[in-house]
C-alpha cells in the first residue's frame, strides 16, 4: 500500500489539538473493548516482532486461525495459499465479510521499539533482508481480531452471516485475487458488504477515520519496455541507432500521455521508475531497459495510458529509423492491482454511523490517492451483488504531529524503516468501527 498524506495539511494539522470526546451515551461495545485492548495489544506486539513475506504467512495465519476457531468460528486455512476464512452462521440475514492483510515487507525495521522486528527473509529478488510490517498490517490483523471478539460474544445482536478473512500478499496485489481463485465466493458464503481498513501515516490525530466515496485508490500498472538499438563504438555514433538517446526520447515523450492525451479532470500518472542500459563508457549498447509504474482510476483511463505508451514507444523508434524487427518491446505485468472503488452511497452511510459513534471531529472525508489496494478484487468479482468500503485509520503518533506543525519535520510514509504508529488508537478504532459496521448491516431479526 502507498503512503497516504491528504492534501489538506494545515487544516489536519490544525485538529491534532482537539481532544476526542466519547458519546454522551453508555457505550457497551466500548467498555468491552476497553477490556479487550491489553490483550489485543500483546497480539499487535507479537505480530510486529514476528512479521512474514508476502505468501508466506504461515506463522501468522495458524496462530490467528486458532484464535478464531477459539471464538466459536468455522475455520479454514489454505485459501489462496495462506489465506483464511472464518465464518459464523446466526441466522437469516445479510452477508457481511470483513478482511484484514496480513503480510510484511522486505524493509530492515529502524523505529527503534522494544518489539521491533529483527526477522530476515530471502524474497524473490534473492536478497536476503530485514522483514518489518512497515504498513501497518499488525494493527489491521489485531484489530480484526477485536472486532471479531465483539461480534462473538453479541450473536443476540445481530442476524446473518459473519466472514471474516485474513488475506495474503496484498503487497504483491495478488492475495484477493488468489483467494478468490481459490473459490472465495463458491466455497463460502458470497458477500452482500465487504469493509476493510487501513492504517494511514497522515496528518491528522491518530484514531481519525478518514473515507473517500467513490474511487479511492487507483489502478496500478507495472509496464516495462525494453528499446532496441545498433549498438558500437562510442567514437562513432553515426554508425549506430543508440538506444540510450532514444529511450530518453521515450521517457520524454511519455509525459505528454498524461499532459496532453489524457483529460486534467482525469488524475492519470506515468512514472518512469528505472531506466538502465550500457556496460562502459565507449560502447554503444544495442539494448535500454525502461520500468514504469502507471496509476489511473477508470478502466478508460487505463486503457488511454497504456495504448499511449504503445504509441510512444514505436513511434519514437520509428522517427530513430529502426527497422521493423527492431520496435521496442512492451511488457503490461498481467494481472495488475485495480483501482478501489468505495460504493458512494454506502461509504456516505457507513461514515454518518461513524459519525455518530466517534463523535463529527474524528471522521473526515479524505481524497482519493495514486497508491494501490487489492482489496479491489472483492467487489470487482461482482459489482452489482457487492457493497464495498475500505476506509483509513491515522495511526500517526502525537510527537511526530507536533515535530510536523512546529518544525515542519516530515511524517515517515508507510513503507518506511522508521514508521510506528499509535498502533493503540489504529487498532481500538479498527475494532470497534468494524464490529458496529457489522451490527449496523446485521441487526437482529431484520432491524
């Protein structure tokens, strides 16, 4: 997941000194939850020190099934490779599924915690490196499993079919749609709502839920393009077609997809993240490799963007006098993460309820963002019979807010060694805004 920072710093900034105040009203879920949290936060301790590798969550998702079938839950494991889902049948009702994501990064861990992760792993790459839930997936995973505790122990509060899953490898953006591969909506019961969070490095208290109706994350596309030359001597470049000139015509040009292709009303990103070519000085090398990252919302705008760096690629080789055998070769990394989409009218209603419970300061509507979310997949396997909402948590500590407003000290992104959210407020708020999202769509006999 790409790090979050809304565009409304100074407001944001300037609520980090509210105080949250509680509902007038008793809050039995609350107080519940209050006697749950030094247990969940042993979990979230546990969790952070001991984090796995996308599709590799084997520790993790045995001793978090086991806490499951503990509650009373239909437990299995294996879906999707290390997936699992939990499912509690109370009843005619509704189909609510909530999911939390539970893989690591290949990040050496610099927060300097008590718990902080000193695990290794050798991913793909072969490198071998530090492992460190560096977005946050602990304190979705703990507070999954407070929400989960609630709702077992209130099944004379609501009616329908509770699942709940615990999903891998959304760094890959691969696990949703390994599991639903693995026959997520015929194995189980499918879904009427589906609801996530995530925890969000943002400038704004930590505990405040952030929403976005409509798209919120976008599609993300890794294309890479390899430019062929005639490669020689660096002496007599009249005697080659240098592919380094004209990649960097290429990476040029493609700015002009965004600029001048594609609508302003439109947000669409082209990013040229690596471009490597060439052994030595005095040689013209016959190859240039270029690796991109394209983010849009709509499957249109996907489609502009990529026919537009097709076009770019073969008509800049052309104006070069390549010949036909010799076009650049492009490669769309198939399959790709697609854009999130919050139901509009469902996120509205799902952010009043939030409202209402958290109080009108702690829930703002925050704008859509480049980064990437496979929880995509759950609603885009049936968009008509799935309601979909996943919404964000600030787990951004009070000193690191102060350090931003007074010094202007940047806020580590996710992703990054040093992030360390106010993991207490991302997984107390997680749990209950999960849990009262379930009673909400699940009251008993029918409402």
């Amino acid at each position: 997941m790409s790090y979050l920072r809304p565009t409304y710093l100074a407001t944001a900034c300037a609520a980090a000194a509210i105080a949250f105040a509680s509902p007038a009203q008793a809050n039995d879920l609350r107080a519940s939850l209050e006697e749950d949290m030094p247990g969940l936060m042993e979990l979230y301790r546990d969790l952070h020190a001991n984090p796995e590798l996308s599709f590799e969550e084997h520790e993790t998702a045995a001793k978090l099934a086991a806490r499951m079938r503990a509650l009373g839950f239909e437990v299995t494991e294996g879906v999707g490779q290390t997936g699992v889902v939990s499912v509690m049948r109370n009843g005619d009702g509704p189909v609510v599924m909530l999911r939390a994501d539970m893989d690591g990064l290949p990040v050496i861990e610099q927060t300097g915690l008590p718990y902080a992760s000193k695990r290794t792993a050798t991913p793909a790459s072969g490198v071998t490196t530090g492992v460190m839930h560096a977005c946050g997936h602990d304190t979705h995973m703990a507070g999954f499993i407070g929400a989960a505790q609630l709702l077992a122990e209130r099944k004379d509060e609501w009616q329908g079919t509770l699942v709940m899953i615990l999903q891998p490898a959304e760094e890959l953006g691969l696990g949703a749609l390994a599991m639903l591969e693995d026959g997520l909506y015929e194995r189980f019961p499918k879904p009427d709502y589906t609801i996530a969070f995530h925890d969000a490095a943002a400038p704004a208290p930590a505990g405040t839920i952030g929403y976005t109706p409509g798209y919120a994350l976008a599609n993300v596309d890794s294309v890479d393009i390899t430019v062929k030359g005639i490669g020689g001597h660096g002496a007599y470049p009249h005697t080659t077609v240098d592919p380094i000139v004209l990649a960097s015509a290429i990476v040029m040009k493609l700015q002009t997809v965004v600029s001048r292709n594609s609508s302003p009303l439109d947000p669409a990103v082209i990013t040229v993240g690596s471009f490597h070519a060439g052994a030595k000085h005095n040689i013209i090398s016959d190859e240039a490799k270029l690796q991109l990252t394209v983010r849009s919302y709509s499957d249109e705008s996907r489609k502009l963007l990529l026919d537009g760096i097709r076009r770019v690629a073969q008509g800049e080789a052309i104006t070069a006098g390549l010949p036909a055998e010799l076009m650049p070769v492009i490669t769309v990394e198939d399959p790709y993460t697609p854009s999130t989409f919050n139901d509009p009218g469902f996120s509205e209603e799902r952010a009043a309820a939030f409202r209402a419970r958290f109080g009108e300061d702690r829930v703002m509507q925050w704008p859509a963002v480049m980064g990437g979310e496979d929880f995509s997949q759950f609603r885009r396997a049936d968009p008509e019979g799935v309601k979909s909402m996943i919404f964000w948590i600030s787990g951004t500590p009070a000193e690191m807010l102060t350090a931003l407003e007074e010094e202007g000290k940047p806020l580590p992104s996710l992703h990054s060694p040093f992030w360390a959210p106010d993991a207490e407020a991302v997984v107390k708020t997680g749990a209950e805004a999960m849990a009262s999202a379930a009673l909400d769509l699940m009251p008993a006999n029918g409402g």
